[in-house]
C-alpha cells in the first residue's frame, strides 16, 4: 500500500510537470515544527513533532505534496515510543490576497507507532486519510510561512482485548522556500 501511495503521488506530480512552463520551476521544500496531540482511552498527550515537506504547486488553487513527519518521541514507564508519518496529500488554494491565501489538504498518511523496551521492539503501521486547514503568508518572492491544523485520523493498536483507539492532530507552523 505505501508504494501505491507514493507512486500515485510521483505520477501526479510528474504529469503535472510536464503540463508546466519550462521556463519556472512549481517545485517548494519546506520544513515545519509544531504540537502533535494523541488522544486515547480520555487521556491526552501532545508531543513536539516536525516534518519536512517536497511539494509541487499546479497553478494557482492546486499543489501536491509528499512529507515526511516525526510527530514525537517519549519515554514512559522504561517504554520508548516514536511516532512518525509518512504523508501524500493534494492542496486546494484560495488566494485572499496576493500575499495570503487558504488552503484545505487532502490525503494518506502512513501512520506508525514504535516502542521499544530492552531488546523488545513492537510496532503498528496503519495507512489513514488525512484532512486539514491551514494559511500561508508569502515573506518574498520564493519564500512563505505556513500555520496548520492536521487531523490524521483514528489508529487502532494492539489487537484482540488489548486493542486501543489514538487520535492523532498536528497543528504545525513552517516555512517554505520555492526553487
């Protein structure tokens, strides 16, 4: 299933870059930090997370994007867990003004959970929909700030009667630079 993912979205983009102008490059990099929250069982927990993103803008109101997120990283109990994403999602833009617009995303995130205790290492990878606002502010000419929210959906892990529902949100702040 990721290589479906990711092969969608390289096919996306690459169609979309052979329909652009030769003569300007649509491509952006960006990297952001923000708060990932985990909701499970009534308890909550946010953890610092970060993120780097490719994306490739189609026009005006279209762009893609394939990220890559640490949403955190914690030890509790003797327990190490780290929570990762590997994200495909389509933006859609609305300009308000020419240095500020709106957007909505849409897309899959491949969602994974690692713990470690000693030598034991136990995981789960579950592939979500994601969903999620945000705005961003043109500074210059190649560069932007973004601020986010990101719902990534409901994860079951274990299995049978130890199983347990986490709900995963993102509200991240980042920068990115287009080439």
């Amino acid at each position: 299933m990721n290589k479906f993912i990711a092969a969608a979205a390289l096919t996306l983009i690459a169609g979309a870059a052979s329909a652009a102008p030769a003569t300007e490059s649509n491509f952006y990099i960006g990297g952001d930090i923000g708060s990932s929250k985990f909701k499970a069982e009534g308890d909550s927990a946010s953890k610092t997370g970060f993120g780097a993103t490719l994306g490739y803008t189609l026009n005006p109101n279209v762009a893609f994007e394939l990220s890559a997120r640490r949403l955190g990283s914690w030890k509790e109990d003797g327990i190490k867990v780290k929570a990762n994403a590997l994200q495909a999602s389509v933006l859609g833009i609305a300009p308000i003004t020419n240095e500020f617009s709106l957007y909505g995303r849409l897309g899959l995130s491949r969602n994974a959970v690692d713990a470690t205790e000693g030598n034991v290492t136990a995981s789960a990878h579950k592939t979500k929909a994601l969903f999620g606002v945000g705005a961003s502010y043109q500074l210059a000419k190649n560069v932007s700030l973004r601020g986010e929210y990101m719902n990534l959906g409901s994860n079951k892990l274990g299995s049978g009667a130890d199983t347990i529902t986490v709900k995963m949100h993102q509200f991240n702040v980042g920068v990115n630079y287009a080439f």
